[in-house]
C-alpha cells in the first residue's frame, strides 16, 4: 500500500493521534454580496484533480472479467464526459445512458440560463431531503454550485463560484443555505441559497485545497476537507449573514485530502480518503483508523469517493481507472461487502469522478 506520510508501518495502522488544534485565529468574511466571478479565460479547462506523477501506476486497470457480483440500490454521479448527472441502478449488471433513471443538465430552457456556462465538468454530488422534498446538490469544477428537486429539475438555488476556484463539493445546511469546497481556490464557503434562487452573498474561509463538505446534524458543524487537514466549523449568524468559525482541526494521515463522508450506523464515524489511503476519522477519539470492515479490500490508494449504504452496509467507490480520459476519471463504479456483494458496474464512455449512494440522509 502506498503511503507518504503515515506513522504506522506495515499495513496494521489501528490508530493515528491527531496533533491539537493550533491556537491561531482564522480570518472569516462575513457574508456580503458578492462581484461576479473572475472572468473564465477563452479555451481555459480547470483541471478536476491532477494526479501525482508518483500514483500514475495505481490507477485501476480495466478489469478482464465481465461485471459481476451483487449490489441493490440507486447511485448518483456527475459523468463529465457527458456533461451531466445520472442516476443508475446497481442491480443492473449492464449500465447504459438509456437505462439510467434520470439525467441531468443545467440549460437555459430549465431555468439555468444565468449559470449554464459555468457547466461541464460536474465533480461531486449528493442528495439531500428539506421539507419533504429530495433534492441533488452538485459542484462543477468550471463553477457551477446548485441545488435542483429531484426528479422534477426545478431549480431551488445556483451561482457561478468561477471556474479559477475549482469548485469540488456543496452540501445543503438545514436552514437552506448551501456549503461549498473549492480546491485550488482554497475555501469553504456557505452562500445565503436561502434568500432566494440566485443569492450570491456568501461566508468564508480558507483551506488549502478544499475538497469536501458534510454536515453533521448531532454535533451541528460543518465538516470540511483539504489537502492537509479535516476541519469542524461552526456555521453561525443569520440566514442571510452566515459566519464560519473554526471549532477543530485534525492533520490527515496522508497527503491529498479527497472524500468526505458519513459512515452510516456510526455517528462517530466519517470515512476519509486521501492520495495514499481510506480512512474512518472517529470524532470523539479524534483518531484515523484504517482498521474498519472490509478494509482489506477498500483501503487503496487515491480514490475519489467512498460511502457505504445504510441497508445493505455495501461500500462503493470510485478512483481513477487506467485508459479513461483523464488521470482523475473512471468509468466504472467498485462494489465491496461479503463474497457476493463485490462488484463492478461500467457505463462505457462515462467519466466519472465521483459516485455516491442516492441516500438523503445526513448520517
């Protein structure tokens, strides 16, 4: 198993201490209307994810068997080579775009005209319920930040964060206001989604290589993930003026801070990903640990999302996979659980960079 930085030898890692939160004091913005975005330059194309020269050989190689195994449930991914999210089924052996259960585009014609440039490159997406309605939340690395219902595609908020930042995850707060990661911008964000369709007004702040957002109901703070460090953060002020303060800090246990997760069945517990490994932070230890079930299978290098299913316990995941059109994509979807529930599922020409359960639920 490749590692950079890990302090524990040999594949048996059980426990990494964390370091204490340093006592600095982190400049927040308080929200405020916001200028456009800075301007995408002609031709310009943010790279989603570079992978390091050093982890070009652990990209999956496509696998010679046909997709088997077992695996139940609904998935959600961003396809940036089709531009577009879909919802597959996990039971089908065979993936194609016809069978999918929903596709979706931001365009002019659903109420997206403001936003639809800053689409093409979606990175992350989720589900969430608010009011009894479902929502998918989504980011795309060229800028767009929204929230539609599902299934009707009916747009409840979006911006256009600008596609310099990189944006790489959003997540909705349960007053209506949305969580944003952006990697090479380096921020957290929460925008005031509340007031209204195309609210830009918005919270920040900094984290080198933001990739990833969760909220967390129990202890009520955003989690959000970097390159170097795990963060908890207290999401305070009004709706339409929220503030971000730093409640605690944890350096990962490996460089590269990808996915950030719930581990369903434990609310102590979230799953964590970097470039070297896949991790479980649990939170009242404030420890890593590699030692988890099924970890002999899942516990591989620079993969990009990671979740389990709260009924079934079946974990999937996606990483880069040799001969796809970048190093950070992948066409395929990896399933792990008992003997039965290992499996892969292929939508030939997709490009995936992440692949989540179709699971609303927060923990």
């Amino acid at each position: 198993m490749l590692r950079k930085t890990l302090t524990v030898l040999g594949g048996a890692l059980l426990a990494v201490p964390v370091p204490a939160a340093p006592a600095l004091a982190v400049p927040v913005q308080a929200a405020a209307p916001t200028p456009p975005p800075t301007p995408t330059p002609p031709g310009f194309v943010p790279r989603t994810d570079p992978l390091p020269d050093e982890l070009r050989a652990a990209r999956a190689k496509p696998s010679v068997k046909a997709a088997g195994g077992t695996a139940s449930g609904l998935v959600i991914g961003g396809d940036q080579g089709g531009h577009r999210i879909v919802v597959l089924d996990a039971a089908k052996k065979t993936w194609t775009t016809a069978s999918a259960k929903w596709k979706w585009t931001p365009t002019a014609s659903n109420g997206f005209a403001d936003v639809a440039h800053a689409w093409s490159l979606p990175s992350d997406v989720r589900v969430r319920k608010a009011k009894g309605k479902t929502y998918v939340l989504s980011a795309d690395s060229k800028g767009f930040l929204g929230a539609v219902e599902y299934p009707s595609g009916k747009r409840l908020w979006a911006t256009d964060a600008g596609a310099p930042s990189n944006p790489h995850a959003t997540e909705l707060l349960p007053n209506g206001n949305v969580a944003a990661a952006a990697s090479t911008g380096g921020w957290i964000r929460v925008y005031a989604a509340s007031q209204g369709r195309a609210a830009s007004a918005y919270t920040q702040f900094a984290l080198k290589g933001g990739h990833g957002v969760l909220w967390d109901p129990r202890r009520k703070v955003l989690w959000a993930i970097g390159d170097d460090h795990l963060v908890s953060l207290k999401v305070g002020g009004t709706a339409g003026k929220p503030t971000l303060k730093e409640v605690s800090r944890s350096a990962l246990p490996s460089q590269g801070g990808h996915d950030l997760a719930p581990v369903y069945g434990d609310r102590d517990r979230l799953w964590i990903t970097t470039n070297y490994g896949v991790y479980q932070y649990v939170k009242s230890t404030k420890r890593y640990t590699a030692s988890y079930r099924g970890s002999a299978d899942i516990d591989l290098p620079i993969v990009k999302a990671v979740g389990d299913n709260p009924s079934t316990r079946q974990v999937v995941l996606t990483r880069p996979r040799e001969g796809c059109a970048t190093t950070w994509c992948t066409d395929t979807a990896e399933f792990f659980g008992s003997a039965s529930q290992k499996a892969t599922r292929t939508l030939p020409g997709a490009q995936f960079y992440k692949v989540r359960w179709f699971v609303p639920a927060y923990q």
